[in-house]
C-alpha cells in the first residue's frame, strides 16, 4: 500500500512539473530546496507529499501576477533588492523572472542560486541606472 502511495505522489509530482513547464534543472533545485533531496526515487512518502503540496500551491500562486516570491531566508536580502529595483522600473515580479529565464534558463527567481540572483541584481541595477541617465538627458 505504502508503495503504491508513493508512485502516485511521483506521478503526481511528474505531472505538475509538465504543467508548470519546469525543466530539468529547476525542478531538481525545487526538490532539493524542499527536501535536501535531488531526486524523488530517494524520497519518502512524507517528503514527496511536501513536494507534491509545495507544487500545487505554487500552481495557484503562479497565476497572480506581481507577487512576492517566497525564498530561503538567506536570500531576502537579495530578494528585497530584487522588489526595490522592480518598485523602482515600475517592473512586476514578471519581469524578473522572465529575466532569470533568459539568463540562467530557470523560471522563477527564488529558484536561483545566490551567485545568480547578484547577477541578477546587477543586471537589474544597470537598466535602472541606464534609464536614470535617459531622465536627466532628457
């Protein structure tokens, strides 16, 4: 029975992760995030229901557009950068995620890894201080 619980919550899990368009990469960050694991076979039924719960709710939360992605707390600080320099272009959390996605091809920004979310805020820091510079040009 056991086992059986288990293949449908990594069926479950597989499913959501197409529907969600997360590649590889990403849904791996997203199991190790949530469980320190990489890989669902190594999981229990316990964590897979986690995973499983974590997925459905970011699947809800994904079609509100703007709101602050949820992150280990040791990247707030980059996070609340990230929301000031959005707050500052008049940007959504969109448009840093669409930004993590052409740079370092994952989805959403609170699956970067630190190194990537300083690149990250420094590309952002570059357009806002480009466009500051437009301002008093103009």
């Amino acid at each position: 029975m056991a086992e059986d619980t288990r293949r449908r919550l990594i069926a479950k899990i597989h499913i959501m992760q197409a529907e969600q368009g997360l590649d590889d990469t990403a849904y791996r960050m997203m199991l190790e995030r949530i469980t320190g694991k990489r890989s669902c076979a190594k999981m229990s039924p316990q964590e897979l229901a986690k995973v499983a719960d974590e997925m459905q709710r970011k699947a809800r939360s994904t079609s509100r557009a703007g709101r602050y992605p949820h992150r280990r707390s040791s990247a707030d600080p980059m996070m609340r950068k990230i929301g000031a320099l959005l707050a500052e272009l008049d940007k959504s959390w969109n448009y840093a995620h669409g930004m993590a996605k052409r740079m370092f091809g994952v989805d959403q920004v609170q699956w970067l890894t630190n190194d990537h979310m300083r690149r990250l805020v420094a590309a952002l820091q570059i357009y806002a201080d480009k466009r500051k510079a437009e301002r008093r040009s103009a």
